[in-house]
C-alpha cells in the first residue's frame, strides 16, 4: 500500500512539473467569473466549446448547461482526477481527456477558452489561427495577446480581465 501512494504521488507531481513546462501549472478560474464566459461566449446549443487546460472542468460544466458540446483537455494529474470525479457526480454530458492540447486539432470549435501563461502565447496564437475556423471565439483569461486587438475585453473591479478575439 505504501508504494502505491507513493507510486500515486509521484505521478501527481510529475504531472503537475509537466503541465508547468508545458503551459501552466493548475491555478482555478474564479467561480464568480463563470458567467462573464458565459456573456462573453455566447454559446448557442450544439456549439463546440473547448477549455485548454481544463483543470477542474467547471468552465465545462457551466458551457454545456448552456447546450454546448463542452471538451476540456488536461495534463495535471490531480485536476484532471477532480473533473472526472466531478463528471460522475454531475449528470451533465461533457467530455474531460488526459490529453495535451498541443496535440489536438481545434477544428471544430466554435468557442476556445484558455488560463494559460503568455510565455506561450505566440505559439499558441499561430496553432489557433491555423486551425480555427473563421468566426471561432477565442476567449482569454487574464492575459491579453500581445500583438492581437480583442473584439471585447470584461474588465471587473478586483477580477481578472477576460478578452474576447475572433477568428478573421
């Protein structure tokens, strides 16, 4: 029993130190900020809403109570344990993949939201403009692209700013 928690412990950790290199380490977006996605998004039924780095799935939850056809991609072990955990307890129909997002094609998304660091904005930018579709909504939390005009910015007294960018 001991090797196996720390068997388990360890996979946590090295999957927490994975997702850090990658794009970020798991920080939660504020429940109260849900509905400012929401707003921002859009979402109309049968859309496809994908969450990068999903973390705990909450974003997840709240997009498909709207109709959206909620997909989250996490490489953090433990968060992704949690949005599982949370998925069997909670009816509603979202898909939470052990995956890393670079590795996924955002085809088919109509809505892209993402808590992730700039440091890997560049990169990500070029993945989202190469394939995304036109008129996909990119939706960034807290950190704006540098170089990339948002079409609307939620800015909250004591919040994060959210930024909404469309495909063109």
């Amino acid at each position: 029993m001991y090797i196996f928690i720390l068997i388990l412990l360890f996979l946590i950790l090295f999957s927490f130190f994975y997702s850090v290199i990658r794009a970020i380490s798991w920080v939660p977006m504020w429940s109260k900020d849900l509905e400012r996605f929401l707003n921002l998004a859009n979402i109309q039924t049968g859309q496809k809403v994908y969450d990068l780095g999903c973390g705990d799935g909450k974003l997840l939850f709240a997009a498909a109570k709207y109709g959206a056809k909620a997909e989250g991609f996490e490489i953090s072990l433990l968060p992704y344990i949690i949005a599982k955990v949370r998925q069997i307890f909670d009816k509603t129909k979202i898909t939470v993949k052990f995956r890393d997002f670079w590795l996924i094609n955002l085809s088919d998304a109509d809505v892209v939201f993402f808590f992730l660091i700039p440091r890997i904005y560049p990169k990500l930018k070029k993945k989202l403009q190469k394939e995304l579709k036109l008129g996909a909504k990119v939706i960034a939390y807290v950190w704006p692209f540098e170089d990339w005009e948002p079409d609307q910015v939620d800015k909250v007294k004591n919040r994060p700013a959210m930024y909404l960018y469309t495909i063109k």
